[in-house]
C-alpha cells in the first residue's frame, strides 16, 4: 500500500509543476481579457453648439483712425456660439459709414454674423438702406433700399445677395424680383425670377 501511494505521490510531484503552469496561464488569459486597456485613446468630447456669452440692450461702436464713427451694431439681446464663431443679435440694427461718410443702415429681427463682421445674414423683415448722397463726379445718388425676408450682407466685398425675394427701391423707381446679387463697387445689380419695374419720368 505504501508503494502504491508512493508512486503515486510521484506522479503527482512530476506533473504538478504543469498544472500550476497551466493554470497560471489561464488566468493570466482571463485577466487579459476583462482587464481595461490602458492608454487608450479617449473619445472626442462632442461639441455643443451652446453660448458663451450673451449682451442685453447692447451698443458696440468702432472707430477709425482719425476717431470717426465707423460703425455700430445694437440689438435687443446677443449671444455668442464658440464652435461656429458667430455671433447672433435679435432685433438687429447696424450703422455703418463709408470713406465718403455716406449712411448704411441695415436691420432684421435677427442677425448673424461670422467672426470678423464681414458677412452678416439678416432674417426676418430685412432691410439695407444707403442714405442719399452725392458721387465724387458730383451726380445726385439718391437712396437706395433693399427690403425682403433675408438678405446677406458681404461687408468688406460692397455687397448684397438674396436667393429670396427681395425688393429694390432706388428714389421713385421700384424693383421685385426672386433673386438679387448687388454689387455696390461695380455698382451692377442682378436680378433674377420673377422681374417687374416701375420707373418714374
């Protein structure tokens, strides 16, 4: 009996060490498996398009070099939106002046503009008015307005484009068409659709 024990206590000596190397190696694979990897790359927070700021009641004027109003933008309430560098006004009205000093008024219910204040989009009861005025050749320009539901307004270029309609009045003559792209350097202007005037003698 005590060989037979023996024996097989021998047996068990002998293949002990690949058991316990067996096991190691299975749960060294489990640990693998349900551990978390480390260094993984975490995902990209999701951009909100949320405000950072807002303006209530606001005026913002700016100045040229010599300290002449440049312009100034108003508005009942403003907030700003980070991840599109835009900045939208409700109950917009903004004040510009050229070289010459001649008047453009624009104003919408709402108002957004890019990040530098070259392109403004005005929704809502849109208007663009350039007060009368008088060319460096001395010729009598008079008032010229732009009315419709949205205008697009390109600062820097001079000009003003619609693909809705959009309404025209230069002194007693009155333009409607469906589309409009103003060009006020080439002083050219498009219209496109559905055209009617009327010019007054």
């Amino acid at each position: 009996m005590k060989t037979w024990l023996r024996s097989l206590l021998d047996r068990l000596t002998l293949y002990l060490p690949v058991v316990l190397m067996g096991a190691l190696a299975m749960s060294t694979y489990w640990l693998a498996r349900t551990s978390p990897v480390s260094g993984a790359t975490p995902q990209a927070a999701v951009v909100q398009h949320l405000p950072d700021y807002f303006m209530r009641e606001f005026a913002v004027q700016t100045f040229d070099a010599q300290g002449r109003l440049k312009s100034e933008v108003s508005g009942v309430q403003a907030r700003h939106f980070p991840d599109t560098n835009t900045l939208e006004i409700d109950q917009a009205l903004i004040r510009s002046y050229d070289g010459q000093g001649t008047l453009t008024t624009a104003g919408a219910r709402q108002a957004v503009s890019n990040g530098d204040g070259s392109e403004v989009k005005l929704t809502g009861d849109a208007r663009v008015v350039r007060a009368a005025k008088v060319s460096p050749q001395g010729k009598a320009q008079p008032e010229l307005t732009f009315a419709g539901e949205f205008l697009h307004v390109f600062v820097d270029a001079q000009r003003v484009v619609s693909d809705q309609p959009v309404v025209l009045t230069r002194g007693a003559d009155r333009f409607s068409a469906q589309r409009m792209d103003f060009d006020n350097r080439q002083r050219v202007v498009q219209l496109d659709g559905r055209v009617q005037g009327v010019f007054t003698p």
